[in-house]
C-alpha cells in the first residue's frame, strides 16, 4: 500500500475508533445502574514490609515504563481491568503489582494518572512494588522478576501471578484454598499450556522462608556456568527415564525443549517439580500430584485425578466461599467442558491482546460476554468513565509491541552478565 494511503487509511481508523469511543461514554453516562463499587485502597513500597489485609494475593508485573514511551499503558490497563472483575466477582484477596521503570527514561515512579488506574479501579487493596531499573532490561531476563512473590512470606495461603495479559473471568480466590481444604492437592500448582508444561503467566507459589534466596542462588548459578541453555540438563536436572513433562495436548518429553524451556517456563517447572518436590499440575482434563521421592530419591507421580473432580469437597468458612462459581462463558479451551482453571482465565498471548486490534463495534452492556474483546473493552471503559481519567484510543490505537517485545528470544539469554535477584 502506497505510503499516501496508508496514512488516509489510519487517519480513517483513528476517526472510527474515537466516534466509536464517544458513543461508549455516552452509554456510560446514561445507564441508571452500575454493577461495581469503588473503595480504593492502595500503597506503594519499595520493601516487603507490607500490612496486609488477606492471606493470600495476586501479583502482575510490568516492566520497560517510560511515560514517553506509553506502550507499557495498555498492560497498566488490564491489570485494572482484572482487578476490577475479580472485585465484581467477590475476591477479597491483596494485589501486588511488580513495576521496573525502562532504564533510559528520567521517571523514577509512574505518573499520576497511571497509580490512578491501577489503585482505584476496584475495591481491592493494592500493593505496588518497584523493581530497580537495569541497564540489562530485556523481556528474558523480566520473567525471572516473576519470583520475587516469594519474598511475601505473610501470604502463607499462596500467591497467584497473573501476567499483565490475563484476564479473570471468576472470582479466582477458590485457588487459595485448594491445599487445605483438598488433601490431594499440593502447595504450589502450574498448569500445563499448549506447547509446554507450565504456564509462566498463571501458577500459584506459596512463599516459604529462604524460598526466594534459594530462587536467587540458583538462578545465578545456572546463568554463570550455562550461558548457553543445556536441553539435557535444563536449570539443573536431567529428566530421568520413568519422569517426563507432559503438555495440555498430551505431548511428552524429556528433553528441556518446551517453548520457554530456557527462560521463565523451564525455571518454574524445575523449581517447583526439582526444587520443592511438590507439585499440582493441571493436564488438560487431569489433575497430576508429582512429590518425593521414589526409591532413587528421584520425584514421582504420587497420584492423578480428572479435573472435573477438583473443589468439589471444598468447605466455607466465615470469611471466603471457597466454591468455584464458573465464569458465563468459557473461552479458553472453545467446544470443550469448561473445566476449572482453564475455562477461569483468559491469556491473550502473543497479537491476541484486545487493545492491538479494533474494538467491537456492537459494544453494549448486553453484548460484553459475547467475546473475550467485549468483556475486556467495556470495563476497561466503565473504569475510565467513572475514574473520570479522559483517556482516549489515540495513544494506543496502532497496534504497538510492548517495551521489551512478545517472547523471551534466546539471545536475549547471552546479553549481559548473570540473572541476579536481589530483594
């Protein structure tokens, strides 16, 4: 397309978007009821010594934020937007958000529009955290950042990280409970993705003391002595002849050669099957207890169960109902039974973010279940029209990669020294 017509054809789309954004206010405007209470609470820290108000919390992470570069902003937005559905659902869970400013912008803090919509999109208790800048930033060496739930050891019911592009479509806090109140499950829990056996962008960790000086050791280890990444031995394991990983679609290997085996998907899966030893994986349809040992002092598959079966005996207390409600919809798994987990939580992965791609066009209360996008956009913009934050399309409407770009890549693995963790 000539450079002419290219520039007419934004120019057009930019005009749609905005008229289409205005008609949105003004149904906003004038609907006569809303379905969501806003109560802020929020504080910012640079240390763990936080007052909290649960025993368990979500945390997300955003890195690479320069507020002349506003690309990170759209992730700052979905992270309202979870919040503020697991609010409308009934979570009475802490949030953390881990933000790393990029290392060539002057801010030091995020602006105030920013701390705005992330404290004051829903009732929940917000935390935010900032990570020091690197002059090393890339999006490899940011997924370790993830690890850093463990130094929160007073959310001794789990932590449940969320990357910056999921979005919850149930009250998740149910997830908390499922070692105490199910003795088949496990402490820490993954779930298996597509192409590799543990989503790094939804596990729950629970923190234990010296977990995270641990997480830290072993990471600079691995990174000083395997600058370039073993398949055989991974983050330190070869997997023996009676073990295997085993992904969503049932693919088995031994071999660290999984997408992300070599960034932050191989080191949850190491940590939590080879390090602690004790494990929940979800597997498509089965639910999969891996722990110690088995007479080779080697991990093993202690029991399995079909995930239908989860949270059924679950109990309820004075405080929390730890029942799973499932969502209206189910998107993730499309014409399969909307199972736990998988069917609780969207992961727009890759360009499949709903601000990189127009906005429906029938958006209307009545229409925001109709698809992931619906959903995602008309809270979005019951968010900005009560928070009255004025922000429009225009910063955002040409679709943008993120700061630090969509996958780890491994090259990304041999650029600076080696990956340190300090608390």
């Amino acid at each position: 397309m000539p450079d002419h017509d290219r520039c007419q054809f934004r120019g057009v789309y930019l005009l749609l978007f905005l008229l289409i954004e205005q008609q949105w206010r003004a149904i906003l405007k004038h609907s006569s009821t809303t379905e969501f209470t806003t109560t802020p609470q929020a504080t910012l820290h640079s240390n763990l010594t936080v007052a909290t108000t649960t025993r368990f919390a979500y945390a997300f992470l955003v890195a690479g934020c320069d507020p002349v570069r506003p690309a990170y902003r759209p992730f700052l937005s979905n992270i309202a937007v979870a919040t503020r559905l697991l609010a409308h659902h009934g979570s009475q869970a802490d949030v953390i958000v881990f933000v790393q400013m990029d290392f060539r912008s002057s801010h030091e803090v995020l602006p105030e529009n920013d701390l705005l919509l992330l404290i004051s999109s829903s009732s929940l208790r917000v935390h935010i955290h900032y990570i020091p800048k690197t002059p090393f930033q890339s999006y490899y060496r940011t997924q370790f950042d993830k690890f850093r739930i463990l130094n929160f050891t007073q959310y001794d019911q789990g932590i449940l990280f969320m990357d910056a592009d999921v979005m919850p479509l149930t009250n998740l806090d149910y997830l908390f409970s499922l070692s105490t109140t199910d003795a088949r499950i496990k402490n820490n829990w993954v779930v298996a993705g597509p192409i590799a056996p543990a989503n790094g962008g939804f596990f729950l960790l629970r923190p234990t003391h010296g977990a995270f000086e641990r997480v830290a050791a072993l990471l600079r280890e691995q990174t000083v002595s395997n600058r370039i990444f073993d398949s055989v031995q991974g983050w330190g394991h070869a997997v023996g002849p009676s073990d295997y990983w085993e992904t969503r679609t049932g693919k088995r290997g031994r071999e660290w050669t999984f997408y992300a085996a070599h960034a932050d998907q191989g080191f949850l899966y190491h940590w939590v099957k080879y390090e602690q030893k004790d494990v929940t994986t979800i597997v498509g349809s089965r639910v999969q207890n891996w722990g110690c040992c088995d007479e080779h002092g080697q991990v093993q598959l202690e029991s399995a169960f079909p995930l239908r079966d989860i949270g059924i005996n679950l109990t309820h207390d004075n405080t929390v109902s730890w029942q799973r409600k499932p969502p209206l919809t189910c998107w993730s798994v499309p014409g399969k039974e909307c199972l736990p987990v998988y069917g609780d939580f969207i992961h727009f992965g890759g360009r499949r973010k709903p601000w990189m791609k127009p906005p429906p066009a029938n958006l209307t209360r009545a229409t925001q279940w109709d698809s992931p996008n619906h959903l995602w956009y008309w809270t979005y913009w019951e968010i900005n029209s009560e928070l009255g934050l004025n922000l429009t399309a225009s910063e955002w409407v040409t679709p943008e990669d993120p700061p630090l770009g969509l996958k780890p890549g491994k090259r990304q693995a041999f650029q600076g020294p080696p990956i340190e963790l300090s608390r």
